[in-house]
C-alpha cells in the first residue's frame, strides 16, 4: 500500500496533522505539524483558519482516507465545545475533499500504536518515532497524536480489510 492516510489532532489554539503511508511492510512519515491560531483572533476567524490550512493540506498531499480524534473531556465543558467546533471544521474539510472520517477514542489510538490503551503520551510519542523510522519524536506533541491517529487509522483500515 502506498496511499496516504491522514490523522488529525483537533484543538482550537492547535491542531496537529499528519500524513503517513505504508510501503511495504515499513510505515513512513509524509509530512506533519500543526494549524496554530491566535487566542486574540475572534473563534469564527480561528475555526476559518483551521479549515482552510487543513483544506490545502489535503489537496497538497491528497489522502485517501483519514482519520480524527473523538472529542474526550471530563470537567471543562466549555474547552471541549470549542474544541468539538475545530473538530467539526476538521471534519467538514476532509467531507470537502472526499474523505468519511475513521473516528477514534484516545484509548483505541493508543491501544492501536501502543498496543496498550492505556499508554501514556511518552510512550506514544516513542512510538510514534519507532513504528515511522524518524529521528527523533515529532514536535510539538500535537503532530506526534496526529501521526498516532494516522497510524490507528491505517491499522483500522487493514483490518477492515482483513475482515471482508
């Protein structure tokens, strides 16, 4: 498989992306990093920006399918709304450009790349650097989620597959 799978991180201030594809059986880094917006910046401007530099981002490197992050919040209701708002623009750009979105949990991701759901961000982001052959684990730790989602998603998809 050589097709490009995207994952996204959502979040207001940042969100994290990252472009991933197999060859063979190795997994490798296409491209990642994060849509930042201004806290100064009205939320309608924000959630435009996010949308637009994720829409580019999908047109540049063309994914055939994607993945995001479900919406996990315990106490602050209102962090969780607006991040469900970039969620929702994360969202509509990939729909903009063809793709139906694989929704996942923060516990499947891990469980995905970890092999244990409850991993802790460390390890993940270790893992992440592993399973793509990088360097060093990508910064900031939004993109490292959003390669974590990416490669949950691929797993996902193979499966899927599997099961046909």
């Amino acid at each position: 498989m050589t097709d490009i799978i995207l994952g996204i991180d959502p979040g207001t201030a940042t969100t994290g992306y990252g472009f991933v594809k197999q060859v063979g059986s190795s997994l490798h880094a296409v491209a990642y990093g994060v849509v930042s917006t201004p806290a100064s910046a009205p939320m309608h401007e924000r959630l435009q920006m996010i949308y637009r530099e994720l829409d580019d981002l999908i047109k540049e490197h063309k994914p055939v399918s994607g993945g995001i992050e479900k919406l996990f919040f315990s106490r602050n209701v209102s962090t969780a709304i607006t991040v469900a708002q970039a969620r929702g623009v994360a969202i509509l750009a990939m729909a903009d450009n063809g793709l139906a979105p694989g929704e996942y949990t923060p516990m499947q991701v891990k469980q995905s790349v970890c092999g244990y759901g409850g991993a802790k961000k460390p390890q993940v982001q270790q893992m992440v650097k592993t399973l793509l052959g990088l360097e060093k684990i990508p910064r900031p730790d939004d993109a490292a989620d959003a390669l974590a989602v990416a490669v949950c998603h691929l797993h996902s998809m193979q499966t899927q597959s599997w099961l046909r």
